[in-house]
C-alpha cells in the first residue's frame, strides 16, 4: 500500500529528497505524473483512468507535505523500508490503507515510472 503523511507533519520537509520516485510534495504545490520519473505520454492511474504524464494535479494537502500514491511505491526495489516513514522526526509517515498493493504491483508502478 501506499504511504501517506497524518495531520501530525511538522513541515520539517526531510522526507521530500529521500523519495525516490518524487512522490512527496510539499502543501500546496501542484504535482505531475512525470515530476522526477521517466514518464511520457500517457499513464494510467490506480483509478484506471489515463491521463498526460504532464498533466499538473490540484495538491492533495494544502498545509502540509503529501504523498501522491499514484508514484508512491513504499520505496520497494530501491529501499528496504519507505524512506520517507525512516526520517520522519514525528512518525507521521504510514501505511494509507485506502491504497492497498501487493510487492508485485508496487514493482510494477516502479517499472513504470523508471525506465
């Protein structure tokens, strides 16, 4: 599953450059598919729908950091544990139990996104 950021964020903003697939905004800044990916064209969201990889989102929070679990992978084939959750002074880096996937998947996503 993927990773999400509680209210509990202190803004610290240590776990934006551990991401590997920047998948982490800060609030209030809009977010793209192709934001630190390889992706071009089209990419199909966990929804199942398609959009541009280009195509700039609405933020998800607007006052505190956030995880775009369309590019979150919980860091799997590049770490051994979600690097965000590993240097969060606060632990408010968990499990989003709206997201759930399976290691499978989630190497699937990060083939994906790093050609």
């Amino acid at each position: 599953m993927a990773i999400k950021i509680t209210e509990e964020c202190i803004n610290c903003g240590a776990c934006e450059p551990e991401c590997p697939n920047n998948a982490i905004y800060e609030g209030g800044v809009e977010w793209a598919i192709a934001d630190g990916t390889t992706i071009k064209g089209a990419f199909q969201l966990m929804d199942g729908s398609s959009v541009d990889a280009a195509d700039r989102f609405a933020p998800i929070s607007s006052d505190t950091y956030y995880i775009v679990p369309n590019k979150c992978t919980e860091c799997q084939g590049f770490h051994e544990e979600p690097q965000c959750a590993a240097v969060c002074p606060v632990d408010c880096c968990v499990p989003d139990e709206m997201y759930q996937e399976t290691v499978e998947e989630l190497m699937g996503k990060k083939a994906k996104m790093h050609i």
